[in-house]
C-alpha cells in the first residue's frame, strides 16, 4: 500500500504539474520605497568610551535612512500568526554618490571629475511582511562614516547625495529607485535631475568618478548597532562589492 501511495503522488506531479505546484506556497515580496531621508549625527561620547583614549564628540557620520513598505502574496493557512508573512532574505544594492564640484559651494554645478561612488549590498532576514494588502513598515539605514564624509563631504554641494538603490528578494528584483534631495524616482533610467555630462561619462559608470567603498558602512559596522535594535531588520550578509549574478542579468 505505501508503494502504491508514492506511485500515485509521482504520477500526480507528472500528470498535473500546476495542480501539485499549486499546493506550494512560495511567497513573492512586494515592496515599495516610501522616501529616503539623509541626516549629519554625531557619535555621544557615552557610546564609545574607552578607557586612556579620548572621548569622540566631534565625528560626524551622514545616515541614510529608507522606509518602505514589505508585503507578501503568500496564502498561509493554520498558523499562529495568519496576518504577517516572512521573507526569508532582502538585499538591498547600494549605490550611492556625493557629488562634489571643484569649490563645494552650492551653486555651482556638480562636476563627475570631483564626486566619488560608493558600493554596498546588505541583506536583511526574517523581514517581517503584511497580508491582505496590509503592508508592514521598515527602515533600513546607511552611514557614511566620518572621514569619509570629512573628506568629500568638503566639496558636497547642495542637494549632492545621489543615491541608486536596488532591492532584491533572492535574485528577483522587487525594487528600483532613484534619489536626490526630496525626489524619489523609480525606473531603469537616470533621473534628469542627475546632471547630464558632454561626454559619454555617466553618474554610476564613468571612469572618471572615484570609486570608493571604504566610506560606507552597515548598521552594525557603527556606534548605533544597538540603537532602537528593535526598530531595524537583521544584518545577516554586509559587503563592499555588488553579487556578481545580477550584473550579466540588468540593464543599467
């Protein structure tokens, strides 16, 4: 009898492969980005004495703060909490680019030659998602650590945060947005209000640009890694350089 029960279920799956996938719940993320925010804070030196050091008070980070919303298509049944749905893994593609110009006053035009580009992917895990269009609430932050910023932040100008972020749930796109100032974009275009150039140089791919990973920074890569532990998602993969598997697949 068992054998002939493992016989039935296998022609089932050959037989009627939508109705046995059907029986498998495999939930698909929805996000949106509701707004990215830039923000200077300053290390409190309770949060890092160190005993015969002196007190850090005066470094300064640039905090990059996005909310979005996370929802899931996921129809689970006879579970202790029915409202919510998890995704499992969220990755969160960072590009990010304080344009500079030659002076750093505000009204002059930002020039590529004098902006530098920084890379980072972050993946988050068990991000809580809402059901029955429900969506629940996150943030997710990214600093710019104190050289860094003290050392192009000296040429930013006005508005000169440049950020292109892409979000991934496995290798599955599920957010692509753009942003400046107060203006949040999405698409696979640059934003005209990224400044075109007379040459074939471009914001994300020039050679021209700097490229500089070192200056930004993960939540728990700074002194507010158990700030409002609560309010955040956990870090559980941090790196510099961009996964190689979605680079041949996109379009810029």
């Amino acid at each position: 009898m068992k054998y002939l029960s493992i016989i039935f279920v296998t022609l089932l799956i050959f037989t009627f492969p939508g109705t046995a996938q059907s029986r498998v719940n495999v939930p698909r993320a929805k996000i949106k980005i509701l707004g990215i925010t830039t923000q200077k804070v300053k290390i409190r030196p309770t949060d890092n004495r160190v005993p015969g050091l002196p007190l850090d008070s005066k470094s300064q980070y640039l905090r990059i703060t996005v909310n979005y919303n996370a929802s899931s298509n996921a129809q689970q049944k006879n579970t202790r909490n029915s409202k919510y749905s998890w995704i499992d893994k969220l990755l969160f593609s960072w590009n990010v680019i304080i344009a500079g110009s030659k002076t750093g006053k505000s009204n002059d035009p930002p020039l590529i030659q004098h902006s530098v580009l920084m890379k980072k992917d972050i993946t988050y895990g068990s991000v809580k998602a809402g059901k029955a269009n429900v969506p629940v609430k996150h943030y997710a932050v990214l600093y710019i650590e104190s050289n860094a910023y003290e050392r192009y932040g000296s040429q930013i100008v006005r508005d000169g945060i440049f950020v292109k972020l892409k979000v991934y749930d496995g290798k599955r796109l599920v957010a692509n947005v753009w942003w400046r100032g107060d203006d949040l974009r999405t698409g696979s275009s640059l934003p005209a209000n990224f400044f075109p150039f007379n040459s074939n140089e471009s914001w994300f791919k020039g050679e021209v640009i700097k490229l500089d990973n070192t200056g930004l920074k993960g939540r728990r890569e700074t002194p507010w890694e158990w700030a409002s532990y609560g309010s955040y998602n956990s870090i559980i993969s941090d790196k510099l350089t961009n996964i190689s598997s979605k680079k041949k697949k996109e379009k810029e």
